[in-house]
C-alpha cells in the first residue's frame, strides 16, 4: 500500500463497526482491513480520488454537462456495508466449519461494485460484436429530472405508467404527443443518468404552481416529493429489523461443502487461487424486479449461496432492455448472472405454490414487491414460515413504514428527496437534486443483504429463522451528512485540461494557495492531465485522472485485478467479489 493511503478509510469503519454492533452484541470474531484502493494498482489517497478514478464522478455528473463530486462520503459508506457482510460471512461459515478469520475489501471496489450497471452497458458485447451504445437519446444530452414551479418550488415525479405520465402533463396543458417524447428519456434515466427531458414539459411546470402540479399527480396516480435544502435525513431508521420466528425445531447444522469453482458470471475475489467462499451451501430464492432486490441477491451468490430467481411466465421484462449482453440485457445481467431461473405467474394458485415449494428448501427468501402484495398473494413472512420457520424472510421496500400506509411509489430517486440526501449530494450553491446515479437502489440492496447475513448469523446461534425489513430510505440513512449543505472552493471540483479531467489531492485542499499559485501560472486547457500530474507531482501534490470514459476503465492496466473483462459467458466487463477471505 502506498505512504499516501496510511490515512484509513475512517467513514467506512465506522459505517462497518455500527452494522457490525447492530448484528449482535460484542466483538465479530473477525474484523475487516480496509484499505482505499485494494486491488487496483492507483494512488487514492481518499473519498474524491476513488470517485474520481472509478468513473462515479462521470456517472454523477452525467446530468450536468461533465463530471462532478458527490458531495457525500457515498464510496466509503458502500464498502463499510461490505466490510460488515464480510466479517458476517465469514462467522457464518465459522458455524458451519469452514475457518475463514480474515476478511480485505477497498473503498475502490466499493465503488466499482456501485458502478457495475453502468460499467455493464459501456462494454456490452453482443455476441462477438463490438460494444453497444448506451441508450441514452443523444451523446451530448444533458438534464436532470427535478421540476421548478411557478412559486419556486423544485418537485421529482415518479411513476412506472406511461398512461399516467401522459395524462398528468394532459392535465398541465401539454399536448399528448409532446408528453410522449418525454416517456423514454425519463423511463430511461435509471439506466443512463440523464434526463433531457423536452423543453416544452419543464416550461409548463414553471407556469403551474405546486398546488397545481399536486392535484394533477393525485388525479393522475404519479407520485411527487417536494425537494427541500436540509441534508438532514427526515427519518433515523435502523438499517433493517430482524423480527424472529416463533421458536420451533432447531435448525439442523449443516457443514459447508469443499469450494467449487464459482458459478459462471459471478467472479472470485483474485487470492491466487480458487477461495472458499462462506455461503457455500446454502440456498436463497428471490422474487424481485429493477436494481435493489436483484442486487441482495447477487451479493448473497458472490458469497457463495446457491441463488433461484423467480420470473413472470417468458422472463423478466428487464432482460431485454438494450445495450444486449449475448443476447441479453447487460444491466440486467449485470444483477442477475449466475442465478437459477424458475418461471411462475403468481396470479395463479399453481404459481404462488411453486414459490411455497421453493421457500420450503431455501434458507432465505428475499422479495422486494410493493406494500401489501405479499400479504394479497398468501406469500407474507407467517405464510411462508409457517412452512419453514428456520427461513429468513426478507422484504427489502421504499420507504418501509416511515410514510404510513400508502407510500409513494418506492424508488432511489423519491428515497433521495425523502432522506435528504438530494440535498446533501450537491453543494450549497447547486439547487438540491437526486443524483441519476441509484445511489440508493444499490446501497438498499446492499443492505438487504446485510440483513439477510445478520438473520442468517442469529440463525445459527439460537436455531430460529426470521423476517428482516430492508429499505431505501434505511439504506440512505447510515450516509453522514453535516447539518447544513457543504459549500466549495474552485478546487473542490475537477479541473479541466487539455485532453479530460484532473481532481486533485488532499494536500492541495489542505493549502489552496499553494495549488492557487502553480495553476495560475499556466493555461490549464494547454497542458494535458498526465503533464498537469507530472507538474503538480513535483510541487508535493497529489492529483487523480477522472475517469470519464467507463470502456476505457475496463481496459486500463491498474484495474486488471479488479475488473474482468467481457468474455463468452458475460459480454460485459465487470467488477470482481469485492471480498478476499483467509
């Protein structure tokens, strides 16, 4: 590890160390190292390095015309949550005989892994082909989602309904064509991080007040948050609550087999060797959709478990949304590699039995359906445990119940302006606004599964399984935030060059004017990033190239260790298991 990174990753060990507390009392036999970069072979010394060399200050900045700061501790909050899954991984499989002590993660493959949808659509390969565009609607298109009204008010929509959407800017006035034009781009802003909405829906919410935009939102059935300038989340949930089953027979103990070779399309963590991996062995079946759901259970199958995703009748919808992966979608696979795939239309009584048989043999179920749905189809935690009370039963939501009984609809964007944290990801002097990155589908799913983790764990002490209730809104709240939104000096943003971006260090944030002084003695836009990093490298400062181009980070030598490249299987690059065991 390089002198420059001796400063460790003190957010992520702290968001570790309150996961780890909130499993169980005491000390985990294990604890994690965390270092910032881990694998990939870059100088990072901090936070902003790491968002600036793994592409999330690209991501982020999508939206507003070129890369940008999230002005939260986002990367290092990702792989505290990683660090606690490990370390609980691992005493998982202490109980089940495998002697895993050591766990090693990185604030980089934090943000890699939170990267991985993004890094799918930039290098999907279909078939043998060369790499897909994204879908966004032009190379240049900028925009954010967020609205302003006639009274200044700032409010994001929300609905999954093409109809509603229409009818809602019918109701502003806008004509049904026009409404139209704008479904795609903002259908599609999950994907791509931008919205470029039309010109003629933002001029007609700024002729409306927000009265006027509520009432057309309640009629039509389209969700809508106002945004507010507190960083401050509105609630403190924990992050998940375990409610344990019933006691009943205990749990038979079952001993983790000898390693196999991992599934294909879910990569091991690079040790030089095939690793055991902690969840071997056990079984989770999922019924889930979109980012949060999927994710849980890729990070359950990169730690071992057997995982059985169950689809509508003909496969999930997601599957085919371009940019194609051999044939399939690359965000899509990107979550779901690897997984068994039963079909079943839970509509019908055969099919809802299919998933009580599947439960039956599983060690956790995880589904993220909207509230009261599992209750409808017969599928709740009691109707489930009755049937196997050492189930871990998970629902990882929106809002959980912090919002009564009829939430908005449940999605990362809502969640951001409900938990302050569209405030707290810009500074003071940009109007508060979601990121189009999901920060927090992938955080919320990265939680789910630290739920699952610590149900399993207090499974394998007391024999009893249990429910665990997951959601966006708990997942975005274990990001620190300060109580009023941070303001920055022109060296808080990255500098352009001749030829990309260059963020630089701690030390020049430290002494402003000594790095004030070496740029203003230059034409930034002269002098290329490397020669701006070779000067100032002389002048004791450190800097960090912004990665603006995804593709090209799949091919750059310092991620070797921690980025796979697209291969027959998988026609996408993607990030390793960001664990190693010992």
């Amino acid at each position: 590890m390089s002198p420059r990174t001796a400063v460790p990753p003190v957010v992520a060990a702290a968001v570790a160390d309150r996961l780890l507390r909130h499993c169980a009392p005491g000390a985990p036999e294990a604890r994690p190292t965390l270092d910032w970069a881990g694998p990939v072979a870059l100088d990072l010394p901090d936070e902003r390095a790491v968002q600036a060399a793994c592409g999330l200050m690209h991501i982020h900045g999508r939206a507003t015309g070129g890369p940008a700061p999230l002005a939260v501790d986002y990367a290092s909050v990702v792989a505290g949550v990683l660090a606690a899954q490990g370390v609980t991984a691992a005493g998982i499989a202490r109980a089940r005989g495998l002697d895993l002590r050591e766990v090693r993660t990185s604030v980089a493959q934090a943000a890699l892994l939170a990267a991985g949808q993004y890094l799918a659509a930039a290098t999907a390969r279909a078939g043998d082909g060369p790499p897909e565009p994204a879908p966004a609607a032009e190379p240049n298109a900028r925009g954010l989602a967020t609205l302003e009204t006639a009274d200044g008010a700032r409010v994001e929509l929300e609905t999954l309904d093409p109809s509603a959407w229409r009818e809602f800017w019918t109701r502003l006035g806008v004509p049904s064509a026009v409404a139209g034009r704008g479904w795609l781009p903002f259908q599609q802003r999950f994907a791509t991080a931008v919205c470029p909405l039309p010109d003629e829906l933002r001029a007609a919410a700024r002729r409306r007040t927000l009265p006027d935009l509520r009432a057309a939102a309640y009629h039509t059935g389209v969700s809508l948050l106002t945004l507010g300038a507190d960083p401050a989340p509105a609630v403190h949930p924990e992050p998940w609550r375990l409610t344990p089953a019933p006691a009943g027979p205990p749990v038979p103990r079952r001993r983790t087999p000898a390693p196999a070779h991992p599934r294909t399309g879910v990569p091991a963590p690079r040790t030089g060797g095939v690793p055991p991996l902690p969840l071997t062995g056990l079984r989770v079946v999922e019924s889930t959709r979109r980012v949060q759901g999927p994710l849980a259970g890729h990070v359950l199958g990169m730690l071992g478990a057997e995982v059985i995703r169950i689809e509508p009748p003909g496969g999930d919808p997601m599957r085919w949304l371009p940019p194609l992966a051999a044939d399939t979608s690359a965000r899509f696979t990107a979550l779901n590699a690897g997984k068994r795939v039963v079909e079943a239309d839970l509509t019908t009584a055969r099919g809802r039995e299919t998933v009580r048989a599947l439960a039956a043999g599983a060690d956790a179920f995880v589904h993220n359906w909207a509230p009261g749905r599992a209750g409808r189809l017969g599928l709740d935690a009691p109707d489930l445990l009755a049937d196997r009370p050492a189930l871990v039963y998970a629902w990882a939501s929106g809002f959980g119940d912090t919002l009564g009984d009829r939430p908005p609809l449940g999605t990362d964007y809502l969640a951001q302006v409900h938990s302050g944290l569209a405030a707290a990801v810009r500074p003071a002097d940009e109007p508060p606004a979601p990121s189009l990155m999901t920060l927090t589908d992938v955080l919320g799913g990265l939680v789910c599964a630290q739920g699952v983790l610590a149900a399993l764990a207090h499974r394998e002490r007391t024999g009893r399984g249990g429910r665990v209730d997951s959601s966006l809104v708990s997942a975005a709240a274990l990001i620190p935030r300060p109580a009023r939104r941070v303001r920055w000096t022109p060296l808080d943003r990255p500098l352009r060059t001749a030829d990309g971006h260059l963020y630089l260090g701690p030390e020049a944030r430290a002494d402003p004017g000594r790095a004030r002084r070496l740029l203003d003695r230059a034409d930034r836009s002269r002098l290329t990033t490397g020669e701006w990093t070779h000067r100032l490298a002389e002048a004791g400062l450190t800097a960090t190239p912004v990665h603006t181009d995804l593709a090209a980070l799949a091919d750059d030598p310092a991620f070797e260790a921690a980025v796979a490249p697209p291969d027959t299987a998988v026609g996408h690059a993607r990030p390793h298991a960001p664990w190693e065991f010992a």
